[in-house]
C-alpha cells in the first residue's frame, strides 16, 4: 500500500567497528530517522563492492548511503581516498544506466555520531524525495540484469 | 592514486560487475529463527508475535519463536535443543546490536553441535525498535525487512574454523621508556621471556631526563633508576641498548625481529609486540614566540633543567631572574595547524614547575598565558596550590596570541586579557618559557613502516577503539603503550602499557591460539594475479603463488585483517571476504525489500485503557497498560501479577519498579504471608 507521500529507501553501509556504533547510539537515545533506512555493516568502507550499490537500485533501494570511518579508519590511512574511488567506479556504472548519481552519498560517521547520522540521513532523504522514486529511472531505461 | 581508475588494463565497469562463480555452498535448509521481545523493549514497538508467525512460513525456516530474553539462560537451553531435536543447520537471533551478544550465541551453537559462524544476529532493537519508537507500525515492517535479511544471509553462511596457530612465549617491547620498561616486568612475571630493545645507549627515555615528578615529589632519574635495577634482576628481560629494529616478518604468534646492536645482527623469535617508543617535544619554529630571536625564550625542558642545576638564586646566561612568562600551549591545540589536539599533561607540568621555582627560589614572579587551564583530577591541586601563591593567571585566545617582542634590551609581552574585556597588557619579563607539547617521535613512520601499524590524523599510533581495544592495534599480536599512542603523562603510560602487557598474556599465555576466520580468499580459477589487490594491501598479506599452471594471488590468513580493501579493486571479482561475499550481501538486500502484509491491530490498543481509569500510557511500554487494566481497583502481588498476565516475575518486577518511579503505580503493604509487596494504581 503505497501512501500519498514518497518515503525513500535509503541502504546503509556502515563500518562494524566505528559507524554502526554511531547509528546504534541514535536508537539508543530515541533520535529518529525514518524507518526505511536499512543498514549493512560491514569491516571497512574501502571494501564494498560497486556491484553491491548497483544491485541495490535494482532492487528498488532509491539511494546508497556509506557511513565511512574517514580518518578514523584503524585499517587504512588511506581509507577515504579508497572509499571514494568506490563511489567514482559505481557512479560511472550508474550513468550508463541513466541513474542519477546524486543517489549515493558517503559521510564520516565516528562511534558517537548519532546525531550527524540522522541529520545526513534527512538530507539525503530530502535529495531523494526530489529525484522521486528510483522505478522510474530504471524503468526508463531497461539496463541487462547482473550477473 | 586511485587503485581503481589506475588501470592500464583498459577494464570496462562490466568486469566489476561479474558475479562470484566459485566457492558454492550448499544452502542452509533447516534454519532456527528467535525474535527477542527484551521484555518490551523490542516489543512494546515491534508487533514480534505476528512477525514470528509470518517468518515461519518462509522457505527454509522450520522454527519461528518470539522468546522474553534470548539471552536468558532458559531460552539458550531452548535452542541448543531446539538445534538437536530439529536438526537446524543455521540459526538467526533477531534482538540486540551483535555487539552485545554475537559471542552468547556463537557458543549456544558450539554447545549444540553447529558451527558457531552459521548464526546470524539481526539487530531489531537499537537500529529498530528504539529508533524507530514513534512509528510501531513502520518498525514491524521493517524489523520484517531486518530479519529477511539475515535469514538469506544465513542460508549462505559457512561452516568456519577459527585458524589455530602456536605462540612463542616470548615478547619484544620496542622502548625501553617508563612504559615499556614497567611493561617488560610484567611481562616476565607472567613467564614471557622479553627482549627490551632501545635505540638509545641509556634505559629510561623522556622520565630519566626528568627532574621532580609531580605528585610524587620523586625525581625521575630515582624513579628508573630503581626499575633498572629490578629489571636486571629478572633474568627472562633481556635488555639491548643502542640497538636498532631493522626489520619485522612474521605473523601473530611467530614474528621474527631483525635486531642490530652496533655490528651484530639479531633474529628474535617474538609471539607478540609492544610498541612503547614514546613522543618528541614539540619544537618551536624560529620567530614563534620569539624563540631563537631572543635569548630569553625557551622551552618548558629547558627551564627545567636551568631549576635543576641553579642554587640559591635562578640565573639565566649571568642575568638573575626574577620574573617568569610561561606561555601555555605552544605546538597544541592548532586549530589550523598540525597539532589539533590537547597535550594533556603540559599545563599540570608548567604550574608544577613554576611551583619548585617558588619552593627554590624566593621572589620569582610568575605569569601564565593560557588558553584553558587543564589540570584534570589530582592535578588541581597544584592550580590551586599556584594561585595561593600569587601566580597571575592570564586567559588568552588562539586567535589574539601573546606577542614577545625585543625592547631596549627587554623582553616585553603583549596580551590581550580575554577576562578582562579583551584589555592589552604590556609588561616585561626576564625569562620566557614555552610550554610545548608532544608530538609523534621523528622516527615514528619507520616503526610504523615495519610493524605496519596505523597512525591516526593525529600521525600517532593508532588503536583499534578508544574505548573498547585501546591498546589492540589492527595489526594481530602488535599492541601499543605509553606516549606512542597520543600524549599521555607518566601514570596513563604506565596504566597503558601495562593493560596493552596484559592483554598480550591473555593471547600467549596458552602456546596456541585461534585467529577468528573472517579472512580474505581467492578464486583460483578466475584470478589472473594482476597485483592490484597485493597493491592495495597495507599489511603484506597477499603474495603470488603458482597454482595448476599460472600464477594467482595467495592470501596470508594469519597476517590478513579482513578489512576487504583488496575485493573493489579486483578487475575479475575473483577476491573477496569470508562471511561478506556477494551471495551474503546481495542477498540481505533481497530481504530488505521483501514486502511485508502487516496486519495493523496495533492502532487499537492505543485507546484501550481499562475501566475508566484516567491513566494517559500511551507513550509507555504495552505492557504498563496490561499492568494498569490488571491492577484496576485491586492490590496484587508480583507473582499474582506474573500468573495473570503470564509474563515472568522478573520482567515484571523490572517494569513494577519503573512504573512506581513514574508515579504510576504505589506498594500497598505485604501480603497476608509477608512474603511479597502488594501493588495498586496510584490515585
């Protein structure tokens, strides 16, 4: 039952050891965000791959949200750097497929960043809510499926 | 450099996308799945009940139950026979944040028999009920979402078994400082025999050049002096001075140290490293502060050793002194330059200086330009112990720093006084002191070079967590003390390396250990060793090797951290960590999106307040309503209570005594036996 009012889907991907402490903090202390932001943590933001970020759009998931450790990162000085290229090699993707790359995002998020998180997570909440629902990107353009 | 647009290989973004081909698994078929009420905490949000029914009816899933605590005693027992009655090949615990709880569940399954890495833990209460608290409804239906997720990725997780490796019983500390030399002590009381190696030709580094210790009142030179003497005495301490680390190879448990002492060359077996090399004072630059331009300025360490070596009167290159500048954070706290952060223990080791000049000397006037006075815990007492005796206490700021300057052969400050409506004070002094921070040793890139341990922005080493593994660094069986870390006074280096000495028994102290096998591994079939993930790789851990005829990549399991920073880069997919694989992944973002059919009786519940009883619990736990609607007019027992409304006694007594805190409910007295408190509503 879709309502009147589009509530996007927002994928986290946040570090085990740094950011999910940050988001967990935000549920302890009742700061809401909106409920259609699901989180997978993984080691290190330097590790997720642009085909995780592609398939989330193919699934319906209207922006990707990388909650990195920044300088903070315990395994890679050069964390961020790497990090990013991620997001360089997944918005080239995302162009030849008529996605808007503005529908991926990357913040330092620290242990006790509760508050930084939700405010990210409004923002990027209100970008999306301008592009609109990621359906009509993808169906626009009908790219080959993964795999 | 980025590792992924650096390709000379003309590698199209199709290649990123190709599927992970090897490593098929059979799926798990028969999986357990336990959603946590937490005695409300998940559940007075999260309809768990109604969730446990829907997820029953997935594929593969042949237990649903919604349990009180899954991390009570009893319902651990429930599913160790839960896992041998139904066979279940995987199980998935959907309540806290797994950092709570990962290693409870991990060992129910050890205890039945199953694979403690095909567990799965869903975390519905901090990253669901709790944040979501406002919104019930959306909460189900993503806790829904939530535990999808992890039931598919616990279809694709593995049987693991943790890597088990032998330990020599010996310890290299690097540092023969306060930190490490207290640590080796430990260490070999412990039964490690401890290589103490020091570049320096003299034990003791920053404290044995100390004189009077604050607090103490001992003089640092004493101080070392007598540990040295203890050290010599244990014989499993070996000690090597004016030696140099050339080089480390190795893994935990086994690392081997290239050690030279003037022409000898050492290899020493060590299980485990402590880092304790210590810091550098800042050094001003010429013109900061006057330094260098005028004779007059110097540094904290300088001062001291002018009080030191003074008697009777405090002279300065043939000129008395008699009024003393102390210029506070100098090289710290640079909002815009390197130094962001506070030294900690510069402001307690000025005053205290500026004390034994009053206890040596009489009439010395002294002048403290700070920004914060920082003399956290005991160390008050020296501030206070200075304003009694007369020091003035001038506040500046970063952004109008005090001005020394050279007039008619006088050393003249300009300050504007922050406590004071910003008003310029011009006043000469005999003697400058710069009170300077800590910085990272000069050398500290190539001990971080060769043991590959991180630094911080801060270019000090860096922990895996500050609060969680403040001595454990990324790098396994390399652990770091004292002032290397970030600065610290002598006590926090002491208390550090001895934890950081410790934490190196608990790993040596068996002769084996187990490695967790969250790891890196290669597709054989796929890889076409292109060096790009050994390029990545900041720990050494990926080397080729021939393998039915070409070459491939071979991941060091002990020396790799599974952070996964070599997976992006490879051009064929065909690297990738153990338990984050694109099957576990991918498949958790199916689950998100499964749509839920979530009945909304919730709503309901909201206006149902019993009998009339003008309670407002809408923002309070469902179950304070069942407790309300129960109570009514009467007095009732906690087991009277817990028989009622068939919740257990203890989570009752939890909520009783909150609601009691909030006024909602009072005690009415003991029953007739006298054995429990009666309850009624609060009128």
């Amino acid at each position: 039952m879709e309502t009147q009012e589009f509530k996007p889907r927002i994928l986290v991907f946040s570090t085990d050891k740094i950011s999910d402490p940050g988001i967990d903090q935000a549920g302890l202390r009742k700061i809401h965000y909106s409920p259609s932001v699901y989180t997978i943590s993984i080691p290190c933001s330097s590790g997720i791959k642009p085909r995780w970020i592609l398939h989330a759009f193919e699934q319906g998931f209207d922006g990707v949200f990388i909650a990195a450790d920044g300088t903070e990162c315990s395994y890679s000085s050069k964390c961020s750097e790497h990090t990013n290229s991620i997001i360089v090699e997944a918005q080239k993707i995302m162009k030849e497929r008529n996605i808007n790359t503005k529908r991926i995002r990357m913040a330092a998020i620290c242990s006790v960043c509760a508050e930084p998180f939700v405010n990210h997570i409004s923002t990027f909440s209100k970008i999306l809510q301008d592009l609109g629902s990621i359906k009509n990107e993808i169906a626009e353009h009908k790219a080959p499926s993964l795999s | 450099m980025s590792p992924l647009n650096d390709d000379k290989d003309s590698i199209t973004s199709s290649f990123y996308l190709t599927k992970q081909t090897s490593f098929r698994i059979a799926m798990k078929q028969r999986i357990g799945v336990y959603i946590c009420h937490c005695g409300g905490n998940i559940s007075d949000y999260v309809d768990v009940e109604q969730l446990s029914k829907l997820i029953a009816n997935e594929d593969n899933v042949v237990i649903s139950k919604d349990v009180m605590f899954a991390c009570s005693d009893s319902t651990q027992k429930d599913m160790v026979q839960d896992i041998n009655d139904q066979k279940l090949d995987a199980i998935v615990v959907a309540s806290c944040t797994p950092k709570l709880h990962t290693h409870t569940f991990r060992n129910v399954a050890i205890r039945a028999g199953l694979n403690p890495y095909n567990y799965t833990q869903v975390n519905v209460r901090e990253q669901c009920s709790w944040a979501h608290s406002d919104k019930p409804m959306d909460a189900t239906i993503k806790a829904y979402g939530l535990i999808r997720a992890g039931i598919n990725r616990v279809k694709y997780s593995e049987a693991l078994e943790n890597i088990e490796i032998t330990a020599q019983k010996a310890v290299g500390v690097i540092g023969a400082g306060i930190s490490g030399m207290r640590a080796a002590v430990d260490l070999a009381r412990m039964g490690n025999h401890v290589y103490l190696i020091e570049k320096e030709a003299n034990v003791g580094g920053r404290v044995a050049e100390s004189g009077k210790l604050f607090m103490t009142g001992e003089n640092g030179k004493d101080v070392i002096d007598r540990l040295y003497k203890r050290i010599k005495e244990i014989p499993e301490i070996t000690v090597f001075t004016n030696a140099n680390l050339d080089k480390v190879s190795g893994s935990i448990g086994d690392f081997t140290l290239e050690v030279s002492v003037k022409d000898e060359a050492l290899k020493l077996n060590v299980g485990a490293v402590l880092v304790t090399t210590g810091f550098d004072f800042y050094q001003p630059k010429e013109g900061e502060y006057g330094y260098k331009l005028s004779d007059n300025v110097i540094t904290l360490q300088q001062f001291n050793k002018l009080i030191e070596t003074s008697n009777d009167k405090l002279v300065y290159n043939g000129n008395a002194i008699k009024s003393v500048a102390y210029i506070y954070c100098v090289g710290s706290r640079q909002s815009k330059g390197e130094n962001k952060y506070c030294s900690r223990q510069c402001c307690s080791a000025a005053i205290h200086s500026s004390l034994n000049v009053h206890e040596k000397f009489s009439g010395v006037k002294a002048f403290h330009l700070y920004r914060d006075i920082r003399t956290y815990g005991k160390q008050e007492l020296l501030y206070t112990e200075s304003s009694r005796k007369g020091d003035i206490y001038i506040k500046y700021e970063e952004k109008e720093p005090p001005a020394v300057e050279v007039k008619n052969n006088k050393t003249v400050i300009t300050v504007k006084d922050y406590l004071t409506y910003k008003k310029e004070l011009s006043f000469d002094v005999d003697l400058v002191v710069l009170v300077t921070g800590m910085v990272p040793r000069s050398d500290s890139n190539d001990i971080s070079s060769k043991l590959k341990i991180p630094t911080g922005s801060d270019r000090f080493f860096n922990e895996i967590h500050p609060k969680l593994k403040p001595v454990e660094t990324v790098i396994k069986g390399v652990y770091i003390g004292g002032t290397c870390q970030g600065p610290k006074n002598i006590t926090e280096s002491v208390q550090s390396s001895l934890a950081a000495a410790s934490k190196i028994n608990t790993i040596l102290r068996k002769g084996t250990l187990e490695l967790e096998p969250i790891v890196a591994r290669v597709n054989a079939e796929t890889c076409l060793w292109c060096e790009k993930c050994a390029a990545v790789c900041e720990y050494d851990a990926i080397k080729p090797i021939e393998s039915n005829g070409k070459m491939i990549a071979q991941v060091n399991t002990s020396t790799c951290v599974g952070c996964g920073i070599c997976g992006p880069v490879c051009p064929s997919n065909s690297i990738e960590i153990v338990q984050f694989t694109d099957n576990e992944i991918e498949s958790m973002i199916d689950g998100f999106m499964e749509k839920a059919e979530i009945n909304t009786k919730q709503d309901s519940q909201e206006n149902e307040i019993s009998s009339g009883k003008q309670i407002k619990l809408n923002g309070f736990p469902k179950i304070w309503r069942e407790i309300a609607s129960a109570l009514d007019d009467k007095t009732l027992t906690i087991p009277q209570l817990s028989e009622q409304l068939g919740v257990e006694s203890n989570v009752l007594t939890w909520h009783l005594m909150t609601m009691n805190r909030y006024g909602v409910v009072e005690p009415a007295g003991l029953d007739e036996d006298e054995a429990y408190y009666m309850y009624k509503l609060k009128k």
